[in-house]
C-alpha cells in the first residue's frame, strides 16, 4: 500500500531528479558555449600573433634601410670634408674617455 508519505517523496525524488537533469543540462550548456568562446579566442590570438609578427618584420626592414640610408650619408659626408670628419670624431673620442673617467672616479 502506497501511503501518502510514500507518494510525496516519489514525487519529491522525481521533482529532485528533474532539477539535477535540468542543471546538468545547463551545465553542459555553459561548458558548450565556453569551449566556443576559447576556440574562438584562440582563432582571434593566432590572427593577432601572425600580424604582429609581420609587423616586426616591416618594422625592422625600416630599421636596416634607415640604418644604410645614414651610413651611405656618413661616408659621403666624410669624404666631401674630411678634415672636419677626424676632428668631430676626436671630440666625441675625448668626450667619451672624459666621461669614462668621471664614471669611475665616482666608483671609488
């Protein structure tokens, strides 16, 4: 014989029941939805890398042509005067011994 207290819990056990299929439900669904966002955090971070990576290497290109670009006037400057070349480059030598010894006076 059922007793009502038997049909109570049935019904309670079955309402339980439900709420944990239903929470496990949502759960699944959370998980679902965050494995999509991280792939497509991921899609977006290796976009990101690649150009940065291409941006580096415009960058550093830039670099290089500038740096050849100088030394190309150097050595033309040099050689229209020079004279006045040797004497910056012997000023620039003892302002740099100077402050070699000021550094390491200070040391001591």
């Amino acid at each position: 014989m059922n007793t009502l207290a038997d049909t109570l819990g049935q019904r309670s056990n079955r309402g339980v029941e439900g709420m944990i299929r239903s929470t496990q439900g949502a759960a699944h669904q959370a998980v679902d939805h965050l494995a999509d966002g991280a792939e497509h955090l991921a899609t977006h971070a290796d976009r990101l890398a690649q150009r940065s990576a291409a941006a580096l290497r415009d960058h550093t290109e830039h670099l290089r042509e500038r740096a050849r670009h100088a030394a190309d006037n150097t050595i033309v400057h040099i050689r229209q005067e020079p004279l006045k070349s040797v004497l910056i480059a012997g000023a620039i030598g003892a302002a740099i011994g100077a402050l070699f010894t000021l550094l390491g006076r200070s040391r001591h």
